[in-house]
C-alpha cells in the first residue's frame, strides 16, 4: 500500500515513516524540505498548496496528517485553513483515508489544544473519512515536551514550580504512538483517544526521569502564584528548546489531558501501551543507539540533549588507507588519542568521581569488531573506513567518539549526552 506522510520532517512523521518502511509500505514522505529518510521517498510539497499537494499525493490510499503551526502567529487560523486545503486535496485525488494525530482534552482553554481539535474538525468535514487519534505528551528524544522535561530535570537539581505541574496528564511512549498511528490505517473511522498506561503529572514526570536518567531525586516547591506566562519566562533561560512552541505547550498544561473512553480505543487497537518509567527508560535508551549509527552525520552544537563537536583535516589517498588500517589497532595507549597528559588529568578526575579506567586491547583477535571492549569504550560501530566508540560507565553521562576516512580527509566526532550538572560543566569546561 503506498501512504503520504504529510509532516515527515517532524519527530513523529520521521519516527512514523521509519516504522512504515520497516513494515514494507511504500512510503510517501512529504515536507516543506524533502525528507531523507532511508527506504522512503522523499518530496518537498508546502501544504497550502493544493496543486503541490494533489501531485504528491497521486497513488496515495492513506495520508497521515502531522502538520503543526505552532511557530506561527495566528497557528490557529492557519491550521484550520491547511487542513480544509487538505481535505480538498485528498478528496480530489480519491484518498481513502485521513490518519490525525490531534490533543486530548474536554474543553481545552489553551490555544494550542483547541487548534488541535478544531483541525480534527476541519478534515473530518471533508469527504475523506478520517480516523483521528487524540493524545497527551510524546515522550521520545527530539519530542518538544520531552526535551522540555530533560532540560528542565538535568539542569535544575531544584525547582519553583506553578501549581499546573500536579495538572494530570497521560503522557504516551514515542513507540506506541506509532503502533496506534499505523493501526489506524484499518479500524472505523471515528476519535480515539490514546494514551500510555499511567496517568501521572508534570511534577511526577520530573522526578520519574530523574530516577530513570540516575539523577539525585529533585526538589520541588509549588507557588501557586506563578503564571503560565511567567513559567514559560522561566523556561527560555533554562532550555533551549523553541521558545515561540514551548510557550504553546505550556499553555495546555493547564488543561488536564488524559483518555476519557479507553473502553473505545481498547475495542479497536490491540494495542498494551507501555508505563511511564518503561517510556523514559525507551527514550532513552533509544536515543543512545541511534548515536551509535548516526554519530559521524551530526552536526556541531546541542541538540536534543546531546552537544557535538566535529573536526576534519585532509588527507592524501595512501594516508587514508592506512589511517583505516590504524583504527583496528586502537587501544593500550593514550597517545592514541592524541593530547596525552589531557587524557592523563581526565582518568584521574574520573577516579575521584568513582570511575576505574584501565587502558586495554584485546590482542587475541585481529580487528576490532562490534562491542570489542577497548580501553574505557566499546566498539559501537564498525564498518570500512568508520568506527564509532561509545564510553562505558562516564561519571558526566554517555560519550561517543567517531571517526570516518574518506579519500579527501579525516572526520572526527565528539558527542555527550551529559547527565545532570556535572555532565554539562564537564562539557563546558572542555
């Protein structure tokens, strides 16, 4: 069957998209910059227009609708007018079906809550029947309301909060929003409300990922004065996320977003959603993995709680060939890393924060292969010209270093995610 994923770019449309490769769709990834997303074809198509739109959509049975405004001025209207523009579109083309993923909430007084469901409106007014899929928090790595929550539990060991963190919530795992989005290819059409298998709230959330992430429990004190605006003030000078969304968000969070009608959903989805702490641990979990493999494309800077630091230097043709030849040889040393008496003082830190480095090489073997443990790492990654280590058991959080040859030059990659405050003055410092 061949779908549109109308959004791809975003952190559910690319987590949707990959899902819908593995099980063997063929996928139509549609943003306003064409996707790469590997097995999918990617296509540059701006929404609001619907001659763009009709042309992409040619072939589809199923379009998943992901598009948010959020970083608008008026999102709201805009919104609204974007999904009567796609309901035409999808019409005109003999789509089969609308796949919405939109907010939970009776009678939402913030404006993003409304946009969401006045959308749901909008596209179920067409001729397309549409299955819309209501839901609370996202929690995955790259998810705004996830990395609102990292930020904030890593950097503040201690916190002043409004009173709408004791709001309930039924935040839901990055994975089974996915299974439901799929799933809903298939079941009547109609609103289903989706969540995780806790209902819990913001505050309970903080301290569930400091437990998950091995922070010390934070405190945290509620002053029942303190404004959604003025938190969302708050919030700009700890994290760094989008400023004009995570105001957005933190308007709903005043709103008590939880399912209403799980008998209906649970009639149609076979689908056991997975607890709070399950969820963390899987984002979590699922990031580091994905560093593992995709570490030597990211780019300089911080982004979803992980900073990076990339370095090239050329080389010639023969330096190349034996420079790939030198990583299945790494270990036993720290002149191998360069900046010897760096690494010196940094194993030395690490003892007094309660690490055990101990240089190593496995000399029984003759390359250096996946989860080959050297020195103060694990092979993460190995292939022709590229290995990727990744640090085990770093008292300021998980290290990553990558190296790749290519014919012109070197690329190294330095990344951490760090953990708690130590682990961001730790890369401060550096």
């Amino acid at each position: 069957m061949r779908v549109a994923v109308v959004g791809a770019s975003g952190f559910v449309g690319r987590e949707l998209s990959v899902a819908l490769v593995k099980a063997e769709y063929d996928v139509i990834a549609l943003s306003r910059r064409a996707p790469e997303i590997a097995g999918a074809t990617g296509r540059a198509v701006d929404v609001a227009d619907e001659v763009s739109l009709q042309s992409a959509l040619v072939g589809c049975e199923v379009a998943f609708y992901l598009v948010h405004s959020l970083s608008a001025e008026d999102f709201r209207a805009r919104d609204r007018q974007l999904a009567e523009g796609f309901g035409r579109a999808a019409a005109a083309v003999g789509l089969r079906r609308i796949v919405y993923l939109g907010g939970l909430g009776q009678d939402p007084e913030s404006e993003h809550l409304a946009s969401r469901q006045e959308v749901g409106t909008a596209l179920a007014s067409g001729e397309v029947s549409i299955v819309e899929l209501r839901a609370a928090v996202v929690l995955g790595a790259g998810s705004i309301s996830f990395e609102m929550l990292r930020y904030l539990t890593e950097r503040l060991p201690f916190m002043v909060c409004p009173r709408w963190v004791r709001t309930a919530i039924q935040p839901i795992a990055s994975a089974d929003i996915t299974r439901y989005l799929i799933a809903a290819i298939d079941v009547a059409p109609g609103v289903y409300e989706v969540g995780g298998a806790d209902v819990t709230s913001y505050r309970e959330m903080i301290t569930a990922y400091a437990l998950a992430r091995g922070l010390r429990r934070r405190r945290i004190v509620d002053v029942p004065y303190l404004t959604p605006r003025l938190s969302s003030y708050w919030l700009d000078f700890v994290t760094p996320v989008d400023h004009r969304v995570s105001h957005s968000l933190i308007e709903s969070l005043v709103t008590k977003v939880v399912v209403e009608d799980q008998a209906r959903t649970d009639a149609a989805f076979d689908i056991e959603p997975m607890g709070l702490a399950d969820a963390l641990s899987a984002a979590l979990d699922d990031q580091a993995l994905e560093l593992d493999h995709d570490l030597l494309s990211r780019e300089d800077g911080l982004r979803d709680g992980v900073y990076t630091v990339r370095v090239r230097t050329p080389l010639s043709g023969a330096a190349s060939t034996r420079l790939d030849a030198d990583l299945a040889r790494i270990g036993g040393s720290y002149s191998w890393y360069g900046l010897t008496f760096a690494w010196k003082v940094r194993a030395l830190l690490g003892r007094l924060a309660g690490e055990n480095w101990k240089l190593s090489h496995p000399q029984e073997i003759q390359e250096i292969v996946l989860g080959t443990a050297v020195d103060w790492w694990y092979v993460a990654r190995r292939d022709p010209g590229i290995l990727v280590l990744r640090a085990v058991r770093w008292f300021p959080g998980e290290a990553w270093l990558g190296y790749q040859c290519t014919e012109n030059e070197l690329i190294q990659v330095g990344s951490l995610r760090p953990k708690g405050i130590p682990g961001f003055l730790y890369w401060k410092m550096l």
